[in-house]
C-alpha cells in the first residue's frame, strides 16, 4: 500500500485559463499555438466529458526546450 496518495506536481491537470497565467498570454492565442501544432494539445480527462486539461509535466517540458 501507498503511502502518499497525493499527485506529484508533474502530474497536475491545469485548465486553459491556468496555462494562460503561467505562460502570460490570451486564450486565444494559447488555442492558436495547439491549433498550429506549436502547444502540447490538451487532454480530456473524461473521455465522455467535454472539458479538456493540459498536463503540467508538457508545459513544463515545453518551456524548457523554448
């Protein structure tokens, strides 16, 4: 058994308008950038919901190859 149940930070699910704070940018041009290939595309945690979610670890990963 687990002793820490608690999600890394890697692996927090963020919305559009908190990779929009982290990055300093609209929504709009956020949605530009994954439309265009230059973003990690979000992820849907429920495959029958319509909300979508970004994974930390490909921001993360995004920002340290810019």
């Amino acid at each position: 058994m687990k002793g820490n149940t608690k999600p890394k930070q890697d692996e927090r699910l963020l919305t559009y308008a908190e990779v929009c704070d982290v990055l300093q940018t609209s929504q709009a041009t956020l949605r530009r950038y994954v439309r265009d290939g230059r973003f990690p595309p979000p992820i849907k945690p429920n495959p029958n919901g319509r909300s979508v979610r970004f994974r930390y670890s490909d921001i993360a990963a995004w920002l340290s190859d810019l």
